[in-house]
C-alpha cells in the first residue's frame, strides 16, 4: 500500500508545493519510497495570473507535465468537486466529464481564488469582461480586435475598468498602449477607472499613491471614484451618483474570493472565505488537510501581518505547506511558516512601475526601475523552475 498525498490545483501554490513534497521524499531515501505524490488541476499548465491583464495573454503559460515528471509526481486532469471525509478522498471530475474517487492519506489544498462577480449587480455576468482567468483575459483580447474592425465612435473607444484596487489600476494603465496599438495612434482612445473607494488604491496606503497618481496623469486614464457602479449593459455602465458612461468594453475587476473548496471543510474561514491555517499550515479542524496560496490565511510574522492573496505568499507557503505533508506523513519534525519580507510591484503601464518594501510600502523604485523589477518578477522570478531534477528540487527547499 502506497501513502498519498494530494494536491488539489496546479497554480503557484500547487506547483511549489508538490516540488517540496518531492524534496522530502528525495531526502527521505527508503523511508518514502511509497510515498505517493498526485497533482489535481484541470489542466497540465501553470496559468501565470499576475500576466494576464498584459498583451497576448494566450502565451502566459507553462506546461507543467516536464516538471512534474522529473519530481516524479503523478498528475490527474480534472476538476476536484467533492472533498471527502473531511479529507481522506476527492471527487474529481476528470476532463472527459467521468468521476473518479482519489483516496488521501495527506490532501493540500491550493485551489487559489476567483473574480468575485455580485451575481445581484444587473448585468455584470453577461456584460462585463475580466483579466481573472486565461480564458477570460483571451476573451478580453478578442473582444478588442473584433471592436478594431468596428467604425470608430466614443463607445468603442472607451473602456470602463470597474475597480480601483491592484488588478484594477495595472489592468487600466496597460490598456491606452493596447488600445492604441489596435486602434491606430491617433484614436480617441478613453480608459475610465471606477471604483467606489474616496481614493484610488485604498488598500495599497499612502507610499506608492503619487507615484500611481502621477501614472495615471501621465497616461490620460480617468478616474470616477467614490461612486460604485450599479448596472452593466452591453454599451455601458451607470453609476450610483447617475452617470452613464457609454462603453462597448466594461471590465470587472471587483476583487477575489477563495475557491468555494474551502466551504466543504470543518473549519473556520474568513470573509474571503480563506481558510484558518495553522503556522504549519494545516488547517484547523481537519487534521490531514494543509492549505496554501489564496484558499488560506497564515500568519506571515511576529508582527502579526497576515498572507495575501499574492503570488509571492503563494509559492512561499506551498514550500512550506508541501515539505509539511510529506513530513507529517513520515512522521518528521514540520517546519513553522515564516515570511517576514513583504514587496509590492506594481505595473503601471507605459509609465513603468512602482516598487516598495515593508507593509507600510515604502517606495524603492519607480518608473523605468520600477518596470525592471516587475519584469524580472513577472518573467522570472515567478516562473517555475528549468525541468530537470535537481533544479525542481531545489526549488523546493522552503528556506531557499
Ligand atoms: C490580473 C492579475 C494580476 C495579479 N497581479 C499580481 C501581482 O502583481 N503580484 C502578486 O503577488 N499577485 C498578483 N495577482 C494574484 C495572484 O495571481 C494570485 O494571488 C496567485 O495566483 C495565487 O496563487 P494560488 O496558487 O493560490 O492560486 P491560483 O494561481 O489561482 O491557482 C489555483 C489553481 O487551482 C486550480 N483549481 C481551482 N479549482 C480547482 C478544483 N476544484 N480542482 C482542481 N483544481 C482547481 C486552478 O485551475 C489553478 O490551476 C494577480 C492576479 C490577477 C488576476
């Protein structure tokens, strides 16, 4: 009888968690040879979210099957939609629609978030576009050629980002060099950010706000703020203070919520509906369940500073939270999650970007500096690593 472990979601989380499962169960030699290891996602590939509010968003990518093979751990496609006493199985549905029950002697899940889309907000299923998801970035994209083809007018040219937080303002500050590039340079291009807060970015503090104010000058988007919008339609949103902007292109970017997963465990979870974890990262109330990435919320430091929904939390806990399982599962000693340095990077489209350290983000970098450190983020640091052995093991290593 093999023992098994289980990772439910192959996003960043979930890649870096099986990499430090295999890493113990290397370092363990004999002792783990039964030892297990089965990757859940619905497809064989990393989706690189933090890229998908850019260009080309088909390319942000990476097959995962090379990696997973060299860390000698077993991948299923399909879709988990059951967890199973609390925790000893799955239901997984697998891509070709049959269900299949896999048995868990350890499950780690890290099934990450979606777009929260107010299903009570008239219009904004079927009418709004996003950049949360692959396919819904590519269905973006096509969108925006089809409307290039389109004569000219105010609506056409407009785009309405709904949100004034993070996703929102990288997504906005990218778009006048996207529209102008399909559009033609001399189109009377519009990109108007809505957002309901007083201040755009109310969660990103004081620091990087010039710097984004100034982006956001330099670059012609508009801000409406301190009115929410209370309905989509097909040309356009309204706006609770009455103004109607007309817009073939309204994208939501209304902020995240954990996968509904988290809601089929005994345990307790917050109003994003990540789970309480441990500072070993197990769950609390479901002893064989580690959770990592956007479904938990952990502890990072002495100060009392919690994970967020953030890629840099996600691949640092799924070390954690991967070398954890396989330990437990041996029996060996588990490690305490800690994650004291914390950076933002912030895309700002043509301006650049403005980069800061701490919680209270104080600003490092901006404009040119700022873009040279998202890049190397978003096009490497992020990235999985080469597939072959022992870089994918390295990769593992918590305190790497
Ligand atoms: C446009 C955009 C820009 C962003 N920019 C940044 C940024 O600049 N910096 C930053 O740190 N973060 C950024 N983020 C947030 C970041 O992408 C997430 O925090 C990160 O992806 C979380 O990683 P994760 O592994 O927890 O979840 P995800 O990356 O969401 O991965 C979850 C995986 O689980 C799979 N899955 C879901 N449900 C199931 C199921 N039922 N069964 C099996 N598998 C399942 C999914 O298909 C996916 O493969 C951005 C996000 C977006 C959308």
């Amino acid at each position: 009888m093999s023992r098994k472990i289980v990772v439910v979601g192959g996003g960043f989380a979930g890649v870096w968690s099986v990499l430090a499962a295999a890493r113990v169960k290397d370092m363990a030699g004999a002792a783990a040879q039964d030892m297990e290891i089965t990757l859940v996602s619905p497809r064989p590939e990393l989706h690189v979210r933090p890229r998908l509010h850019e260009e080309a968003p088909h390319r942000m990518s990476v097959p995962l099957g090379p990696l997973l093979d060299v860390a000698g751990a077993r991948f299923v496609e399909g879709s988990v939609e059951r967890i199973l006493d609390d925790g000893a199985a799955v239901d997984v549905e697998t891509a070709s629609g049959e269900h299949v029950v896999l048995p868990c002697d350890r499950l780690v899940l890290t099934s990450g978030s979606r777009l929260h889309r107010p299903a009570s907000l008239p219009g904004v299923v079927e009418y709004a576009y996003s950049v949360d998801q692959l396919e819904d970035a590519v269905a973006l994209e096509t969108h925006l050629k089809t409307l290039a083809d389109q004569p000219d007018s105010r609506a056409r040219n407009t785009v309405v980002v709904v949100g004034c937080g993070f996703t929102g303002i990288e997504v906005a500050t990218e778009l006048p060099h996207r529209l102008r590039t399909l559009f033609g340079p001399e189109a009377d291009i519009r990109v108007v950010i809505v957002g309901n807060a007083e201040e755009v970015g109310p969660d990103i503090g004081p620091g990087p706000r010039p710097a984004i104010i100034e982006a956001l000058d330099a670059l012609g988007v508009q801000c409406v703020l301190g009115s929410a919008v209370v309905s989509v339609d097909a040309n356009g949103v309204r706006t609770a203070s009455g103004e109607r902007i007309e817009s073939h292109t309204v994208i939501w970017s209304g902020g995240m919520v954990a996968s509904p997963l988290t809601r089929q465990l005994p345990a307790p979870i917050d109003r994003l509906g990540r789970l309480d974890v441990t500072q070993q990262l197990r769950v609390a109330g479901a002893d064989r369940v580690f959770a990592a990435g956007d479904v938990a919320r952990a502890l990072t430091d002495a100060e009392g500073h919690h994970s967020l929904m953030s890629c840099q939390h996600a691949i640092v806990m799924g070390r954690f939270a991967g070398h954890n399982v396989a330990a437990d599962l041996l029996g060996a000693p588990l490690l305490d999650y800690r994650q004291p340095f914390y950076a933002t990077c912030l895309d700002l489209g043509e301006w650049g970007a403005v980069y800061t350290e701490g919680w209270e983000r104080e600003v490092k970098l901006t404009q040119a500096e700022g873009k040279a450190r998202k890049r190397l983020i978003n096009t490497q640091w992020i990235y999985p690593p080469a597939a072959n052995r022992a870089d994918a093991l390295a990769a593992g290593n918590p305190f790497i």
